[in-house]
C-alpha cells in the first residue's frame, strides 16, 4: 500500500498547516519557524514549563485606536467635571468696581482723559448699573459724547489737566466726590454697590452715578452738533466754526443751563480773534463762577485782545454793567 503523506500541523495552536501554506492560517505562525517554536517548548516542557506561547501578530485589544480614543474623551470629561467641582466660584458683578471712592473717580477722569473712545468706554463701564437707562438704545454713543465733551471742556483750563486735577471728599454729602481741575469743580454722585449683608470695612465696592453738571440726556444735542459743526469744518475750515458760534453766542441762550453756557461761552473767550462784545456781556449772569471769572481775568491781562473787550470784562468782572447794554446784548435773566 501507498505511504500516507504526513499531516503537518501548527505547534502552536494545533492546528492544520496545508504543506503549501507559509503560515499558520489560525494563530499566523510562520511555518519557517514551526520547528524551531516546536524544539524550544519541547525543551521548556523538560524543564518544568508547561506551556510557551507566541505572540499574535495582530495587536493587543488595549492599542485599538477606537479605545484610545474612547480614552481620551472619558478623561476629558472627567477632567471638566473636575473642574467645575473644584474651580472658585466668579466674583459676583458688583465686586468688579473699585474699593474706594477717590480710586473710582480718578480711575474715569483717566478714562476720559485719555480722548477717545476707547477711553470713554472704560469710563462708561464704571457707572453704577442703577445709572444706566434701558430705554435708551444708544446709549454707549451717548456717553461717549457727553465724555467728550467734558474732555473738550477741561481742556480749556489746562492740557494737562488729569495730571493736576485735584479730588475730594464733597464735606456736605458723603456720596459726592469734588473734582477740581484749575478753576472748575465737577461734582461726582457714587453709588455703594456692595449689598448690605457683604458689607464690612473692606469690602466695599463703588460706581458712579452721576456728574452733576452734565445730563446724558443732552447728548444726542450734542452729537448732531458735533456732526453739523464737522461737515462745516470739512467745507469752509475752523474759522467758519468760530464765526458761527461768535454769531450764535449773540442770539441769547434763554434755556441753557450754568454749565451749558460755559462750554460755550469760555472757549470764545479764549481766542482773541473771534470773541465778540455780545458774548463777553453774556458773562454777566455766570459773573460768579470761578471758571468764568478766570477766563475774563486772562482776556484783561492778554494784550492781544482789543481794549474794548478787555474794558467790558472788568466791567463784568466788577459787576459794573448797566442794565441797558445787557438789554441791548440779549442777555436774559441777568
């Protein structure tokens, strides 16, 4: 009878290695290496080793990609979870204000010194949230011009003014800080924005309320002012600007307010070539008022402005003015 070829068969797994394949079709053992695995655990067995395996050629369960990255999400979110549980919890909105009064006002008059909108949003973010008026849907703009405005005015006295301005407690009311920039004073309502229950010694957060000289309300005025005054600007240069408002400072102001005058009073007195005899009369009923006074004090002692001018200012000044020329100047209320 015909010999019966041998069946070869996987030392590893046991399993049948057809005499054409180069390895294992089950556990991928090279057949090349079948007989030296085969001697080895042989030689192991003798020793005591019961068995020796191989290692797979496929990889561990725990390098599958879907795992890691499975892996990774888990400690993602319980690193989040974490977090959460363990960070400090935000300081509430109120403790973002300043500690002291004197701290927050001059901390807006830096803002406001600064003469750009960049500056005046800062100065708007300190206002107590009591101050703002959700019914006004610009009100970011409006506050930017009111500061502006308030820039334009301390200039006036000093282009140095922040560097000098003074601040301090007002002596008849506790909430009012006075703020004194050469011969101007601004009164500054604050706001205490600590709760009641959290307040103590130190800890104890302020806003701003108010300047006292100068309504918000006003300022939509103001801008579309600002924007006729720019387009004459663009047309016919400065001069058409000073000339209007010499014109204007002529034609009584009978509803402004002390603070409205001044702004536009004061600089017309600072520029000898546009003031006019007419608004120097219209000094008469702010004849009081240090920053007034100071501006007609300089028009008497600067010799580039006409005799004429300077006698009506000490006039004023001196409160020497008849009632005639008032009338005849259009001033109202004197």
């Amino acid at each position: 009878m015909p010999q019966q070829p041998s069946i070869r068969r996987c030392p590893n797994c046991g399993a049948v290695v057809p005499k054409t394949a180069t390895n294992c079709v089950s556990c991928k053992m090279d057949v090349a290496r079948m007989d030296t695995f085969k001697a080895a655990r042989g030689a192991a067995t003798r020793r005591g080793i019961i068995t020796t395996e191989v290692q797979s050629a496929a990889p561990p369960f725990w390098r599958s990609p879907g795992l890691i990255a499975a892996l990774v999400v888990l400690l993602c979110i319980g690193g989040f979870i974490a977090w959460r549980l363990t960070r400090p919890a935000p300081p509430p909105p109120w403790a973002r204000f300043p500690t002291s009064q004197d701290t927050l006002v001059d901390q807006m008059f830096h803002d406001i010194a600064v003469g750009d909108d960049p500056g005046y949003d800062k100065a708007y973010a300190l206002l107590s949230p009591a101050a703002h008026n959700p019914d006004d849907a610009d009100e970011l703009g409006h506050y930017r011009q009111l500061y502006h405005e308030i820039f334009k005015y301390l200039n006036n006295f000093d282009s140095t003014w922040v560097q000098n301005m003074k601040i301090e407690h007002d002596p008849d009311n506790p909430d009012t800080m006075l703020v004194h920039v050469g011969p101007e004073t601004l009164h500054v309502t604050t706001r205490l924005e600590t709760p009641a229950d959290k307040v103590n010694d130190t800890n104890k957060h302020y806003a701003v309320g108010n300047i006292a000289e100068y309504d918000v309300s006003d300022a939509a005025a103001m801008s579309s002012t600002e924007a006729q005054k720019a387009v004459i600007r663009s047309m016919a240069g400065q001069g058409a600007i000073n000339n209007i408002e010499a014109i204007s400072g002529a034609g009584g102001h009978a509803h402004e307010t002390p603070m409205q005058a001044k702004m536009r009073l004061i600089p017309l007195y600072l520029d000898p070539r546009h003031v006019n005899n007419y608004e120097i009369y219209h000094a008469w009923p702010l004849r009081k008022d240090p920053a007034v006074r100071w501006a007609l004090e300089r028009m008497t002692q600067d010799q580039r402005y006409v005799p004429e001018a300077q006698g009506i200012a000490k006039e004023v000044l001196d409160e020497k003015v008849s009632e005639e020329e008032l009338i005849a100047a259009g001033v109202e209320g004197n």
